[in-house]
C-alpha cells in the first residue's frame, strides 16, 4: 500500500528558528514533535535563496543550472517535462496544492490535479501597468476571493501598510484569527481530506505564505514575543557599518543599520508568526489522525530560503550567509515502514532538490532521469556508506551582490561575481559568520580548494564566469539561464 505523503513548506523561514535546535526564543512545539518522530537534518541549504528559483528546485528535483532560474524573474513558464506532483499523480496519486505556487501563468497546475491558490503578494498581479501580461491578482488568489465573497470582509493584502518585502517592522494581524492566512492554508487542507478520493493515496502540498513579510501574526502570538529579550543580530567583523547606516530609514531596507526598538518589535512578529505556523501545523497533523490517515503518512517539512532578520545589518533573503540560505527540513514517516531512525539529527549537507526523489522513494515511484537530487531515506535509516555529496554549490544574481557559494557544512566559500570579494567561514567554529578567514595565510589551502570546486561548477555556463580555469570578475549574471528560455 502506497502511503499518503504530507508536504508542508513555509516561505522565508531561518533554519535555526527551531526551539528543538536550541533557538534562545522562538517556540516550536509541533515541529519539535515531527523532528523527534522523524530525522532533522541540521544542513539543509537553498542553492537559490529566493522564492522562484527555490520553487524550481522543490518542483522538478533539479540544480539551478539545470532548471535554468539561478536569480529571481517572473513572467518566465513552467513548463517542465517532470515534476513532483507529476510525476507522483502518473503513479495513482491524488495530488493538491494548497497555498503558495509562485509559478507563470499563476494558474499553472504543475503537475497537480487541483491548486486552491494564495501566493501572497505578487508584483507583476498587481501593478496595474503590467496587467496586460498576467492575470489581474482578484482572479487568481483563493484566498482573497473567498474571504470577500464567503465572510463578505473588505480586506486587501496591503491594507495594513506593511510592504511584502518589510522585514523590519510590524503589526498584528487585524482581522478575526481564521481569517489569517496561515488559519486558511490549513482550514483548506482539512477540507481536502473530506473531499479526497479514498480510493487513491493523496499528495497534500500545503504551502504558507508566512513567516515571509508582512510581518503580522494574530494578536495572541504577538503577545508570546513582544516582552521577550531579544538578542542582538550577529554582526561581522568584514561589515561595512557607514554603509548600513545609510540604509537604516527605509523600512523595507535589504542593508541597514535598524534602531534596536524597531528591530526587537520585527523579530518578535516574526518568531510569533513562526509560532502562529507551529500551531496550525499541529491543528493540521490532528486532523490527519481524526480521518484515520495520519498512520499511513508520510511528512516532510522544509522552507524555501531563510531570513536574514537583521544579521550583519542584512534583511530579506538572496545572499549567501546562514539566515538566508539554510532551511529547517523534517522528514517523518508515520506509516513505520520506511525504518527512519526516529529521533535523529543529519549533518550531511543537503539541498531542496533532494526532497523530490526522497518523496518518489518513499511512494515506490520511479525517478526521472532529470532528477539531480537524492533521496534522504538512507540517510533517514542511517544506513552504512551511504554515498553522499562532499558539498553544495548555491548561486543568487543580485546586482552588485550577485555570488556563488560553496559549503560542506562545515565551512563556507562565498564569490561576489562582480567585485571578486571572496569570504571563507569556519562554520563549525564561527556559525555566525562573523570571522572572514580569506585572508587569514593559514587558510590558504581551504581557500584554494573552494575556489577549485567553484571553477569546476561554473566552467561552460554561458555568463563566462571561468577562462582558464580561473573566476573571472565583473561578468553580467544572468537571472534565467538561456536554455530555460528556449524551451519556452
């Protein structure tokens, strides 16, 4: 018998934000539950740290260079051969998305039977000089269409002036609580298991929205953090601090110095939004077992890139430190047939396009040829000599903060392409990043071969990032690759 499988992404959450990891704040105790019932991997990472590229690698089990999106783009199809969904409804699935897509046409199925549809805000829906090339945002979101047609509520998505991109403030959500919608994704996905077919083994996405800005958690959460002593931020030694303080008055600041009383409100609402999820994942896991199915489910939690929050001056995602490219990812198995060893914590590294086969193994379900991730159940089992990959190549066209980075876990090679900075972290010894080692002579070989590895994943691509075998500085990144768009 084909288990169900259960997937549950959030939108802009650190890794570290688990109380289960020891987090000196935020409160987790659902995810806690999934991580002591399954294996949580400590080094999971989001090659692309943004939504769209993220996407991509969940979606298709790809490496950025190979689904193409290696910056963020909109406007550009999805029209990739094999997909999760897919590729699991081809194996008797029922599957549905609730939640956030964030994929062209918004509309777009993927691969899915049904997509009840609430991707936040998307720009190009929204500004109205670019409607005549998408959808208008009112004829695509479920979510708002349903709570003003069902509960007859006026509500817009920037109602409360909070920017989608704002990581530096906040409010408390201002309508009843299940309208929130965190309440909503998972209301929608208790439905769904009333009107699932029980013939079939179900595939449920349900994707959040939040803790991604706007920074607005329902009241009584707000509440749980605002009083709380919020550490300071970690700031690096290697950190322009003029440079920050210029940026400091822009409330939806990428880099700036932000005033500690602003900057303690934002990280309470975003702990207590990680709080509110916490919760409504747990109201969700209930359900599973109130209709008899949790028992023959498969979880899998995970986000699509972090949060910087504020460290080292930096807010948002897309850069390569730790709050924004490392991801909390739980894989728990309730059916008792895949043998996880419960409990465990992996410090192998990991990427989010290893959670599409780990999902086709777990049904028994072949796995395309285009897949290049792998999947997690023999290290779940802790299985002996599992062959495993040394490190992970992450990228992010971002101006002039366009990079490459390379890990193993333990230690972190940083490229700015278009100013030939390099950095290089000792992560086991410094996980803040606060102490750049590039230019420390007694790193020199860790250097060196960080660099070897970069050259050898950048040599051939197209933006001509590597001439004799060497990183050539100050070439343009591109933010789809060409041969994405060709298939177009």
């Amino acid at each position: 018998m084909k288990p169900n499988i259960l997937f549950i992404t959030v939108d802009q959450m650190r890794g570290d934000c688990l109380s289960a990891l020891g987090h000196p704040v935020v409160q987790t105790p659902n995810l806690d539950k999934l991580a002591a019932d399954g294996v949580l991997f400590r080094n999971a990472y989001s090659a692309t740290p943004t939504c769209i590229p993220a996407r991509a690698a969940l979606l298709t089990g790809m490496s950025q260079r190979s689904h193409g999106r290696v910056g963020y783009e909109e406007h550009i199809p999805w029209t990739y051969e094999h997909t999760l969904p897919g590729e699991l409804a081809k194996s008797g699935y029922h599957t549905q998305c609730i939640g956030k897509m964030h994929v062209y046409p918004t509309r777009s199925l993927c691969g899915y039977h049904n997509v009840v549809l609430h991707d936040g805000y998307m720009h190009y829906n929204r500004y109205n000089d670019r409607t005549a090339h998408a959808e208008h945002f009112s004829e695509c979101d479920d979510y708002l269409n349903g709570i003003r047609n069902t509960e007859n509520v006026t509500y817009d998505l920037m109602d409360n002036g909070l920017d989608c991109n704002a990581s530096t403030v906040a409010l408390p959500w201002h309508l009843p609580e299940r309208l929130h919608p965190t309440n909503w994704a998972v209301t929608q996905s208790i439905d769904f298991l009333r009107r699932r077919d029980p013939g079939k083994p179900f595939f449920l996405c349900t994707s959040f929205v939040r803790p991604h800005p706007p920074f607005d958690p329902p009241q009584a959460y707000f509440d749980m953090y605002l009083h709380e002593d919020m550490p300071d931020s970690p700031v690096g030694s290697w950190v322009n601090e003029q440079r920050a303080q210029e940026g400091s008055n822009d409330p939806t600041t990428a880099f700036g110095r932000i005033p500690k009383k602003r900057m303690d409100r934002a990280k309470a609402a975003y702990y207590a939004l990680i709080t509110h999820l916490d919760f409504q994942i747990g109201r969700l896991l209930n359900a599973l077992n109130e209709y008899g199915v949790l028992r023959n489910t498969v979880v899998v939690f995970t986000s699509d890139h972090g949060e910087m929050l504020g460290d080292h001056h930096f807010f948002r995602k897309s850069l390569a430190y730790e709050g924004s490219v490392k991801v909390p990812l739980i894989v728990a198995d309730y059916t008792g047939r895949l043998g996880l060893n419960r409990g465990a914590q992996d410090e192998r590294v990991v990427e989010l396009r290893d959670i599409m086969p780990t999902l086709l193994d777990a049904a028994g379900t072949d796995v395309p040829d285009t897949v290049e991730g792998q999947s997690l159940l023999p290290l779940c089992r802790a299985e002996a000599d599992v062959p495993w990959r040394e490190y992970v190549h992450g990228e992010h066209a971002y101006g002039e903060w366009s990079h490459h980075y390379v890990t193993d876990g333990r230690e972190k090679y940083i490229w700015y392409s278009q100013t030939g900075e390099e950095q290089l972290f000792d992560l086991t010894a410094d996980p803040a990043e606060l102490l750049n080692k590039a230019d420390d002579p007694a790193w020199l070989p860790s250097l060196q071969g960080f660099r070897e590895r970069l050259v050898q994943e950048l040599a051939g691509r197209e933006e001509g990032y590597v001439e004799e075998d060497k990183l050539v500085v100050g070439r343009k990144p591109r933010t789809v690759l060409r041969h994405l768009v060709k298939l177009q």
